[in-house]
C-alpha cells in the first residue's frame, strides 16, 4: 500500500480529545473487525511490487541485501 497524501500537521491535543479519539478508533475496530488484521498481515503481491519498483529493487532478497 503506497501513502500518496500528504500527511496533515498535527493539531493541539487534550486529554479528552484523545480519549475521545481512542474511543472512535475503538468503536471503529468493533464495527470492521477484518480491517486491523488485513492492515497488519503485511502487503499483497500488488502492493510488494510496488513497494520493490519504488526502491528500485528487483526482488525481496535484493532488498534484504541492499539492508
């Protein structure tokens, strides 16, 4: 999975405005509970060769020596 948005600045955070976050990602979790598993499984086929093209490596052992 490639990131192509530009990451937001951070905004002043309270205590209760994270709590309040942790309670929608918690809340969110309950609701799709496939989505933190398929995020954390690690990258399909598609999405490796993307990732190699990018760094310019032909291939995950290619990777792994350049490391």
């Amino acid at each position: 999975m490639l990131v192509t948005e530009a990451p937001k600045p951070d905004s002043p955070r309270t205590p209760s405005s994270a709590l309040a976050t942790a309670s929608t990602v918690n809340a969110n979790s309950v609701s799709h509970p496939d989505t933190f598993s398929r995020r954390h499984i690690g990258p399909n086929a598609d999405e490796a060769r993307q990732m190699l093209e990018l760094l310019g490596c032909p291939s995950l052992d290619a990777l792994i020596d350049a490391a």
